[in-house]
C-alpha cells in the first residue's frame, strides 16, 4: 500500500509548477495590456501602428521556444532552469518597460 504523505507532496512540484506558470502569463497578459493601452492612450499611437510595435513580441515567444527545445534536448539543461532564466529576462524586461514609461511621465510634466 503506498504511503498518502509521500503521494501528495509528489504532486507538490507540479502544482508549484502551474501557479508559477500561471502567474508569469498573468504577467504577460497584464504587460500586453497595459503596454497596448500606453502607447494608445499617452504616446498616441494609432490602432495599427500599435499592433505593429507589439508584434515582435509572439514572434520571439516562438524563437524563446525553439531554442529552450536545442537548449534542452541538445545541451541537457533542466527545464526548470530554463523557464527561470526565461522568467528573469521577462522580469528584467518589465521593470525597463515601467522605468520608460516613468521617465515619460517625469518630461511630460
């Protein structure tokens, strides 16, 4: 019979896995947003130009994919250790995006 204790804190790691996953995209769609709404709204950017400035954006999604695939299968690193260092350069990435976006309200007033 196995033991209960050890079959939930197996599940432990998983769980953990989809919150931090769950909240990085959370992140994202917040970032997405708010960016969308920035450039509209202060930096008056048409609907079209916007779209544009924010389209690299999946299409390095896709390349951040591919090469934590080579990265993975290639080189053997974990994928946790992937994921973190992803999620660092996303945050590194955010935390330009705020100081730009202070800095712009700082000139304009």
């Amino acid at each position: 019979m196995p033991n209960t204790k050890h079959d939930q804190t197996a599940k432990f790691p998983d769980m953990a896995g989809g919150l931090v996953l769950m909240l990085a995209l959370a992140a994202l769609a917040v970032n997405l947003l708010s960016a969308n709404l920035w450039m509209q709204g202060h930096g008056h950017y048409s609907a079209i130009r916007t779209g544009l400035a924010v389209a690299p954006g999946p299409v390095m999604f896709a390349v951040a994919a591919a090469v934590a695939e080579v990265l993975h299968q290639k080189f053997k690193i974990k994928v946790s250790h992937i994921a973190a260092a992803g999620l660092m350069v996303s945050a590194v990435g955010s935390f330009l995006l705020i100081a730009l976006v202070l800095s712009h309200l700082r000139l304009a007033s």
